[in-house]
C-alpha cells in the first residue's frame, strides 16, 4: 500500500477508529462512551479523560465539529466532517487490506517473498 499525503494520520488507534465511527451520528461524550462499549462487545472502555483529549485532537485535526444548535442544555454534541468520514473510509480500506493478506497468506495463496 502506497502511503498517501492526504492519509498520513492512518493508522488509527482503535480507540480514535470507534470514536470516529461513533460521530457518524451527532453524539455527545457519554452516548461515545457507552457506544464504544457496545460495538467492541465490552471490550473496549474510554475513561474521559482518553476521550475528551481525542475530541479534542479530532477537533483541531478538522475530523469532527461542534454542533451550534445544543438544544439539550450543557452537552456539547459533535459530528464527523467531510474529511473526517475521508480518514474512516481510509482506516476501513487499511484494515481491509490487512485482513485479506492475512487470509491469503494463512491459506497459502500468497507467498512471503
């Protein structure tokens, strides 16, 4: 796989990847949390502290953005942007990728040179 320009942020961390999957749909930081938690089968646990330095990095890496309209009082909700659903797809590709050499190679029909 050729490393693009526009993708040097991958990989991501699992963590940041359920993150961003979470902001598919508006959502604030406990509804990310117990999402998390959900699709990794329990696995996968965010303390705040992990998640709101991640926002805070998705913020300033232009991947998600604030909502204006807050209508449900103090908890701030945030969404993926235009280029935060570009890194998703990548990630999706890479690891895509990953799965297949690794099927292909247990199976035998790829060889290691």
């Amino acid at each position: 796989m050729s490393e693009s320009n526009d993708h040097n942020h991958i990989p991501l961390t699992e963590a940041v990847y359920y993150i961003l999957l979470a902001f598919h749909t508006p959502m604030h930081g406990y509804g990310i949390m117990q999402f998390v938690k959900e699709i990794s089968d329990g696995r996968v646990h965010l303390g705040p502290g992990t998640l709101y330095g991640a926002i805070k990095t998705m913020l300033e890496k232009g991947w998600i953005q604030s909502l204006e309209d807050n209508s449900n009082g103090r908890k701030k909700e945030y969404e993926l942007t235009q280029l935060g659903k570009e890194v998703v797809h990548a990630e999706i590709s890479r690891l895509q990728e990953l799965v297949i050499n690794g099927n292909q190679i247990m199976r035998g029909e790829k060889s290691d040179s």
